[in-house]
C-alpha cells in the first residue's frame, strides 16, 4: 500500500505577499477572467474541490491564486509545478 504524500507546508506571509503581486501581476498581463457559469465556485461544500483548466503553462497557478483568495477564501488551496521549475524557484515550496 502506497503511502500518501504529505501536503507542502505554506508559509502565510510569503503566500499574501505572493498573492498580491501575481494579483497585479495577472491585471498587467490580462483582459479579464471569466468562469462557466452563472454563479461562484461553492465556498459552503465540505468536500474537496478540483479546479481543471483546459491547458497547462505556467499561468494556471497564478490565476488558481487569484480565483482560491477571491472566492474560495476559506479553503487551502494547492497547485501543481513542474519539478525543475520549483527547483529554479525554491521560495515557491513554501
């Protein structure tokens, strides 16, 4: 039996100073962000929630942020990276 990975500690200053720079860094970079549907992602589910976009670049983690603190304020958000980026990248394995 395969034991399961543990979660990545995150460090909540580095994550709100991060969060407010790839919230201005997305506005500098993009028009606007739309999600399918009339409503918000639920915040009330006490069930997990997978979020799929419909391709992979190094974009997605940035607009997961921006989308987990403008609606999903109460949970604990995580996204993959690509293991020789994080490795260039260190800060992000808090």
């Amino acid at each position: 039996m395969k034991r399961a990975a543990s979660l990545p500690k995150i460090s909540p200053p580095l994550l709100l100073f991060f969060g407010r720079y790839a919230t201005g860094y997305l506005r500098r970079h993009f028009h606007t962000a739309r999600l399918l549907g009339p409503d918000a992602p639920p915040n009330e589910l006490d069930a997990p929630l997978v979020v799929y976009l419909n391709h992979a670049a190094w974009w997605d983690p940035l607009v997961c942020l921006f989308l987990a603190r403008k609606f999903l304020v109460d949970r604990t958000a995580y996204a993959p990276m690509d293991a020789a980026a994080l490795g260039r990248y260190g800060f992000f394995e808090r």
